[in-house]
C-alpha cells in the first residue's frame, strides 16, 4: 500500500513546494506559472500537446528500435571477429568525445527538418550505450559454461547464440534502460535545433512567446512520456530475463534440499 | 575401452609442474587422482576432455579401439555449471541441443526426463536452477554427464561445494549411476576417493609424479565407516599431509 502512496505524495509534496515558491515570490506568471494554471493549461491545449507528443513519440521509439538493433548487431560482430573489435573499438571510444549536441545542426543539414534528423539523433545518443553493454556481457560468459559446450561439441555459433547471448541479456537489458532514458533527450535536442513538430518545437515556440504556461505544459507530458517509456522498458528486460530475480532471492547455494 | 596418456607436460610461469607423465584409464573402471591444489590435477583433467591451454599442459592421448578421445568425454565441474535461463530438462538435453541445432527429439526428452528422476528430481523438470539448493544443482549436473553417455566420464572435485552429508548422498548416487562406466575423478579428500574408486593414485612432488594405484577391497561405494578404508584415509592423509612439512 505504502508504496503505492509514497510517489503520489511525493509528487503532491512536490507541487506544494512549486505553488508556495510561486506564493512566496510573487513571480508573474510569465515567468513561473502556478501548478493549477499548467494544469489548466494542459487541459485547454490537450488536443495540441497530444498531436506534438504523439510525433515526439514516434522518433524516441523508432530511435530506440534502430539504436538497439545497430548496437546489438555491433557487439555481435565485435564478439565474433576479433580483429574487427582492434579496430573498431578505438574509433566507438574516440565517437564517443565528440557531444551528440554538437552533430544536431549537421544532421539537420544532412538529413532536412523532417523526422528523420531526429530519430537520427536518438538512434545517435543510445547507440554507444547498447553497444558497450552487449559487448559487456557478451565478453563476461563465466569460461565455465564455454567450457562445458566445447566438452558437449559445442560449435562456435552454438556457443555464441545458445550460451553467450542469453548470457548476455543481464547485461543488455541495463543497456536498454539506459537507452530508454537517454533516447528522449536525443529526440527533443533534435528538435530544438531545428522542426516545425513536436515537444521540443512547442516548448521553445511557447517560451519564445513568453507562454511559460505552455511550455511547462508539454514539459510535463515529456516527462510523463520519458517514464511510461522507462518503465515499459524496465517491464519488458525483465520480462527477457527471468531467473535474474529468481537466483538472487533463492535460499544460498550450498543448502541442503 | 582403455585410454592411456603418455608423456603429459604441465608448464606453469616457466616453472615445470611434471613432465613426461603417463597415466593409464583401463575401462570400466574408476579411478580417482588425489593430490593437493596446484599440483595440476584440474590441467591433466583439462587436457582428456580437450579443454586445457595447449601453450600450459601437452600430451598424447590413445585410446584402445584407435579413435581419438576427442569429443568422447562428458565433463563434470566441481560448479554445477546448470545455465540459469533453462529449465531443468533442457538443461539435461544441453549436449543435444548444442549440437543438432534443432529441438531435441521426444526419445532424447524422455531419456532426460527419467534421468532427473534417478537423481530424485523427476517432478521438477520445469524449475530453473536458480530454485534449486547446491546438492540438487550437482543432482542435475550429474544427470547431464550422463545424457551425454560417453565411453569417459571426467569429474573434477564434483562433490567438493557440498555440505558433508549432501556430499555422501551424492556420492552414492554417482557410484550407482556410474557403475561399469569408465570414470576419472580428481579430488583433494582421501574418503572420497576411497568410498568410490576402483584404483587410486597420488599426484605429489616437484616435479609431481603419480604414485603406485592402491586398489581397495570392496564393494563400491564403501561405507564410511569401513576399516579398510579408514585404515587407508589415515596413510593416505599422512602421505599427502608429509609433503608441506
């Protein structure tokens, strides 16, 4: 029950601190709108936030698909030949240097104001992640179980998808999390940069237009989307794993039966 | 089947372990190699089953029938080694699953499924390891060495991460399950070795040589209590205890 509670009052407490600060300052409300007034708003503009959020949406989730599938099929490859993980794995490391921010306005040069340059960017920002974390968990197969398929003629792609892979979803799983919380960011910096929808468009359209109100607005809707999109991720890596629970809250090993 | 192993060479840090070793397996047998850790009796184990460094340990392996040993062994960790996202029978049926890259057929399931019964765990075969208590794990650990049913069973320390009691129960189990089969086990506990072996050798020295095979009356497995074997477990212990002093 409690922790049903505990994040709504959390959240509860949360407003109480915004409406007082507000109270307190006595701030215009172009500069810091009340919660009742964002509330107000969001209602009002439902149908406006709902088409900008549908279409931020669409480039997180289409990033987060493409970002995953890339850095996955990556740390296969980096696995599977060795000599290709010499070379490729300073080139990642060195990409990596180089703030995805600071690629925006060439990928909006490149790929024009659609969504393509967006999704580009969130595929961009979650693909180093995924990969270092496949590549992680594909490299940290305890050489038990190796050993054990090559005693049980074991070929080597065998090995690789029947032990190392599912092996590996621990540890891809963590990368999925990653990639769902940072996939957001890519899509809306994106956005910032340069669109004419979504979120990100809205909010720096409302601010411009000193329509704080708004722009808190759709911040909330990101939020609220930026969660639902963690959790569900969080939701369906569990899902891709379930002994990981089982082993840590079974009795210790070594028990009689 | 006979397996001999002639002129094995273990090389650890430039520093020689043993060398020109030779050590014969006769068939159906059960031979035990007892030694203290680092004498590289897990390396010789290694090197039978095909999955030691070749750059550490080197050897020539015959067997009687003229086949090469390779891919003729099944290999029993002293970690159980169960891959936690399978359940039990699919854990058995590993070996065949690995190789045939298809899913297994229902004469090889039924053969897993009535292996985890002789371990006892026949009711649960759609339980993940994760479920399990260590004896159990080492159960179907068993039960896998033998769905793989090879001419050579090599166990290192099996029971070795079990509590005292767990460790007699499974020794037991193995040696009923095991009989008339050709076995290699490698163990540290003198009791071991002798409840269970048909012959038992000592690996010790600088360089390590294995010693003559004292060959225990009786039936297998010996009872704990029995005076030949703890007439044997105190000269045993004395011998590999003498090394250190």
């Amino acid at each position: 029950m409690m922790r049903l509670l505990r994040p709504l009052i959390i959240a509860l407490g949360l407003l109480l601190i915004w409406q007082f600060i507000v109270w307190l300052t006595d701030a215009p409300r172009f500069i810091l709108p009340g919660p009742l007034l964002v509330l107000e708003t969001l209602f009002k503009q439902f149908p406006l936030l709902m088409h900008h959020a549908g279409v931020t949406l669409a480039e997180i989730l289409l990033g987060l698909f493409l970002g995953t599938l890339l850095g996955l099929v990556s740390a296969l490859s980096l696995v599977t030949w060795a000599g290709l993980s010499r070379w490729l794995l300073p080139v990642l490391v060195v990409s990596q240097a180089i703030p995805v921010f600071a690629l925006a306005p060439v990928l909006m040069l490149w790929l024009g104001y659609g969504m393509a340059s967006k999704v580009a960017m969130a595929t961009l920002i979650i693909y180093f992640p995924v990969t270092a974390a496949c590549f992680d968990g594909l490299r940290q197969t305890p050489t038990g179980y190796l050993q054990l398929a090559r005693t049980l003629g074991a070929s080597r792609r065998a090995q690789l998808f029947q032990i190392r892979l599912p092996a590996a979803l621990p540890a891809f799983g963590s990368g999925l999390r990653v990639a769902a919380s940072v996939a957001p960011i890519g899509a809306v910096v994106g956005e910032w940069v340069g669109s004419s929808t979504g979120l990100g468009y809205l909010m720096l359209n409302a601010n411009a237009r000193m329509q704080v109100d708004l722009m808190f607005a759709a911040l909330l809707v990101l939020a609220v989307m930026a969660l639902g999109l963690y959790f569900s991720v969080n939701l369906i890596a569990r899902r891709l794993t379930p002994w990981v629970n089982e082993t840590t809250s079974s009795a210790p090993r070594g028990d009689s039966p | 089947m006979d397996i001999e192993l002639r002129h094995a060479s273990l090389h650890w840090q430039q520093h020689c372990v043993f060398d020109h070793l030779d050590l014969t397996l006769p068939g159906r047998q059960w031979t035990s190699i007892l030694g203290q850790s680092g004498v590289g009796k897990s390396s010789l184990l290694q090197l039978l089953c095909g999955i030691a460094d070749s750059a550490v340990i080197q050897g020539e392996i015959h067997c009687s029938d003229g086949l090469a040993l390779h891919g003729r062994v099944a290999w029993m960790a002293q970690q159980d080694l169960l891959l936690p996202w399978l359940n039990l029978l699919d854990n058995v049926l590993l070996g065949a699953r690995l190789q045939q890259g298809r899913r297994p057929t229902s004469e090889q399931r039924e053969l897993a499924g009535y292996l985890l019964q002789q371990v006892g765990l026949g009711d649960r075969t759609t339980t993940r390891p994760g479920q399990l208590s260590g004896g159990q794990r080492q159960r179907v650990a068993l039960a896998r060495t033998l769905f793989q049913d090879q001419p050579l069973v090599c166990m290192d320390e099996p029971f070795s991460a079990l509590d005292a009691i767990n460790r007699l129960k499974l020794q037991d189990l193995a040696a009923e399950l095991l009989a008339d089969r050709t076995v290699l086990m490698i163990t540290h506990d003198p009791l071991e070795a002798l409840r269970l072996s048909d012959r038992i050798l000592v690996l010790q020295g600088h360089p390590a040589r294995l010693s003559e095979a004292l060959e225990p009356e009786g039936v297998i497995p010996r009872a704990v209590d029995d005076a030949e074997v703890l007439q044997h477990q105190a000269r045993l212990l004395r011998l590999l205890a003498g090394e250190t002093v």
